[in-house]
C-alpha cells in the first residue's frame, strides 16, 4: 500500500528513494541514557569501552562518525536501500524512514535531520509529513486482550506499539526472508557487510533488570 501510495502521489520522491537509497544519522550519548528512547550509548550499542574499539566496529558496518565534545557520537549509517521486492512479490515500502523522521527526537537528535538519500541530499519535508499522515491513517490497531497474539510479515506489514499502561513481556521474535538474507545453517543472517546476525533475536533494551531473567527464560 505504502509503495503504491507513493508511486500514485509523489513518483518523482520514490524514484529518487529506489535509486539513491537512504542513510540514517543520530547522535548516541556516551553513557547510557534510559530517559529516552534513543538513549543507547555508542559503548552499548558496540559493545566497547573507547572510542578506538567503536571505530573499528563501525568502520565494518561502513558508518561513518564525528566525535562531539561532549563524548557523544554522531553517526551516519552506509547507504541503505528504502525498497525491497517482499516474500509476495511486489515492491516494498521496506526501511525505518518513518519511524526515524517522526520519532528520533531527544536532546540530542532532531528527527527531521535524522535521515537524507544516499547521496547526502536532505529529505523533502512536505512528502515526509503527508507519508506519516498516510501511515497514520491506514494503521490497523489490536486491543490486546489475555490470550491474543499477532504474526505479522515484516517484509510486507510495518509494525509499531502504542503508548500503554503496563507491563511489556517479549516471549519470542522469529523471522525468515526466503533466500534473502543468506541463511547460514539456518542459526544466522549473513549482513551485507559479512557479519552474522542470530537469525533469532529478542530485543531487551529499556526492560527492568528484574524482568529480563523472565523474559530470556520464557523466550528459550
């Protein structure tokens, strides 16, 4: 929808998107920050203590840095490709555009700078904006109740969570994308840059240490 949408109502952006690809630029701090949703720390996010040992693990994702005074990194992702042909066979809308643009926001990141095509152009504000209004109103939302669950196809469906009361428990995230990425034994993802990935992954950021204990051994 969101492809087809795009090549109905602005042809010209989802060309120049298709053949140029899109980077990603924030700014993580240097120490963990739990106050915001970005708030994973360049040491986190390599796992490093220096700023010479997180060089050498984004120079092998291709990323690109500056050093801020304040410690802080700002860094720019390789170019990424914002289309994909999905597991149906149609093009894909397949990237984190919009989530970056709307949502990457804390005192040190403003969203709307947050991505530009590959080739380091800026974005054009007013098809962002009516993209995000797009999504917003084509969204399809579950009120969870005891016992419901979702399996959803990320290659063709978009996924996010609303604001709630609560506690979040993750029991288990599965994924596989046919013969792209390679699968290596079936165990990991083979990245672009060469590196393995878990083919399976659960995502323990911002949990209450109390309940990740819980969360891994239900996962397992």
């Amino acid at each position: 929808m969101v492809y087809d949408w795009l090549e109905e109502n602005h042809p010209e952006f989802l060309q120049k998107l298709s053949s140029l690809g899109v980077k990603y630029i924030k700014v993580a701090p240097e120490e963990d920050d739990p106050s915001s949703a970005l708030g994973r720390s360049w040491k986190s996010m390599y796992n490093v203590k220096t700023k010479e040992e997180a060089e050498k693990e984004m120079e092998k994702q291709n990323s690109t840095w500056e050093w801020l005074p304040s410690g802080d990194c700002r860094i720019i992702s390789q170019t990424l490709p914002a289309v994909k042909v999905c597991t149906n066979g149609n093009y894909s809308f397949f990237n984190q555009m919009i989530a970056a643009y709307t949502g990457w926001i804390d005192k040190r990141n403003d969203p709307t700078k947050a991505l530009v095509f590959g080739d380091d152009s800026p974005m054009d504000n007013d098809v962002m904006m009516k993209l995000a209004e797009y999504y917003d109103g084509n969204k399809c939302s579950y009120r969870w109740t005891p016992g419901k669950f979702v399996i959803i196809d990320n290659s063709v469906t978009a996924h996010s969570r609303q604001p709630f009361n609560g506690t979040r428990k993750v029991f288990a995230a599965i994924g596989k994308w046919g013969t792209q990425p390679v699968m290596d034994k079936t165990t990991h993802l083979v990245l672009k840059s060469g590196d393995k990935m878990p083919s399976v992954g659960l995502g323990l950021w911002k949990m209450p240490k109390e309940e990740c204990s819980n969360a891994v051994y239900r996962a397992v």
